[in-house]
C-alpha cells in the first residue's frame, strides 16, 4: 500500500500541521481504502505484500487493487481513464505546511495526468500511472520518508 500514498497526497484533505502529521493521516486512509479493494477484488495477503514491497503482483486482483484505490481518491475515473480533471484542490494544505512539498506533488500529479495514456484494461492504466509517479516523484527528490513510497 506504501505506492498509494502519494496518491491520496494527491487527493486527501490534510488534517495535521506538519508532513508527518500528514503522511499519518494518509497511510490510514491509504491502508483502509487498500484494505477494501483488496477484499473486494480477492487480492490475496501475497498480493497486498507485494504492493507493501513496491513490487507490481502477479495476478489480477493484484494488479486492480490499484486502479481500485485511484478510483476512491479520484485520479481514475469510474470507467477506469485517467481523471484528466482531477485537481489539487484536495493538497492546498500542504502549501500551508510546506510549499516547495506543494509545488513537487503538483509538478508530479501534472506530469502523470497529462503523460499517462489509458490502456483498454483500467488495471494497466492504473499501475501506469503508479509507476510514473513514482518517476517522476524520485526526478524530484521526492523520498520514501515524506511520500511514503
């Protein structure tokens, strides 16, 4: 679950006053979205581990579980595309406590949304778009300890 966690950055409304503050509120947002995805779509413990370990799962239910949490925090669609109207109205906050952390998650969420292209299966399309944010994310210097990933 530790790739969702620059997605819900993306989309999550920040409840503390510093990062770590924030990255506690989005891996327990993270975690239970993960968690009913998982249940839902079958994805085994294996599967969730995988994912835990930055390694793309074997199997289908696997590889939905991402789709299926972009989806709650709204960068996919419900037909599976890429939210090309997704916003960052959702990370204001983080201007708040810390900008230049602001101006990467923007930079990285821009470039991702624009670059991403839909594949004709959402689960594709949405390890596409984990994998270019992750990307993208590291050009940045963004690291494991303040994403999560």
């Amino acid at each position: 679950m530790k790739y969702f966690v620059l997605f819900a950055a993306l989309c999550t409304y920040v409840l503390g006053a510093t990062l770590q503050e924030h990255h506690q509120v989005v891996m327990e947002q993270i975690i239970n979205a993960g968690a009913e995805c998982a249940e839902k779509l079958g994805a085994t413990p294996e599967d969730v581990d995988k994912l835990m370990k930055e390694q793309i799962p074997d199997n289908k239910a696997g590889l939905c579980v991402v789709a299926c949490v972009n989806k709650k925090f709204g960068l996919q669609n419900d037909d599976g595309t890429v939210n090309k109207g997704s916003t960052l109205v959702n990370i204001e906050k983080v201007k708040d406590i810390d900008e230049d952390m602001y101006k990467k998650m923007s930079s990285v969420w821009s470039t991702c949304n624009e670059n991403t292209g839909n594949d004709s299966d959402e689960c594709n399309t949405g390890i596409n778009l984990l994998k270019c944010m992750k990307e993208e994310g590291g050009k940045l210097g963004l690291t494991k300890e303040s994403m999560g990933f």
